[in-house]
C-alpha cells in the first residue's frame, strides 16, 4: 500500500517529518502494521516548500526508485532542511510482473503550466472500462 505523508505549519526539519518520529513514513516503508501481505516498494518522492524560498511557485523536488531508508541523499536532505510545507509519498505496488518502476511513476506528479501538485494513495482499478468515459470531464 502506497503511503502520503502532507504537512503545512511552522518551520520544521523534514527529518523530523519522514524520519524521527515513531510512525514516520520512511519507519511505515520498512515495517507497516495493519498490513497482511507483503508489499513491493516502488519509489519515494517529495516537494516542499519554505516560505523564505525565492520562488515559491517552484518547490524542491525529490524522487527515486530507491528504497527511502536505503536512502542516503534522503537521509541526508532531511537532516539540513528546513521547509514549511512538505507533499512526500512512498509508493507500493503488488508483486506483479506487470508492474514498472521507474521514477516516472514515483509520485508526486508535478505538471508544467498546472499550479498542483499531485500523489494518490491507492490504485485506479478498471481505469480501461472507465477511461474514454472520463474524456469528457478533461479540458485540453
């Protein structure tokens, strides 16, 4: 299961967001309760921002197929970074041969010209049925 981890408030480390606390999202990657079956990690991504940045429109930016606590430009950025507003996801996928990691696919998803930043947290399951059907509510 993929995990989401979003934060807006006061300054703040990111490693005391994604590594230090007890039910941090890299400790959720590694060693998640309430889960019955093995899960396949496939990618860790984040961007945040702080309001001191010069361009706030353009957050910092992070994403790999690596392992996130294997990580240790992660670890790294983490412990010197101070942000305001952070949007990070380690992404799980089924054991499934179909299955493609890439840091393509590792989330969040940032668009040119969108201002929104995008991670989703599940599966889009009977996306072919559905999909010419969502054509409609899609402005070019």
């Amino acid at each position: 299961m993929c995990r989401v981890l979003m934060y807006l408030g006061k300054p703040i480390s990111v490693a005391d967001l994604l590594i230090n606390p007890d039910n941090s999202l890299i400790k959720q990657s590694y060693a998640p309760t309430m889960m019955r079956v093995i899960q396949n990690l496939a990618g860790f991504g984040m961007a945040c921002w702080h309001d001191d940045m010069p361009d706030t429109t353009q957050p910092l930016y992070y994403r790999t197929t690596a392992l996130p606590f294997y990580d240790r430009n992660l670890a790294s950025l983490s412990h010197n970074l101070t942000i305001n507003m952070l949007l990070a996801h380690v992404r799980g996928v089924v054991y499934d041969e179909r299955q493609v990691v890439t840091e393509l696919n590792a989330h969040p998803f940032i668009f040119d010209d969108v201002n929104f930043i995008l991670a989703h947290n599940g599966s889009l399951e009977g996306l072919n049925e559905i999909k010419y059907s969502l054509h409609k509510h899609i402005t070019p």
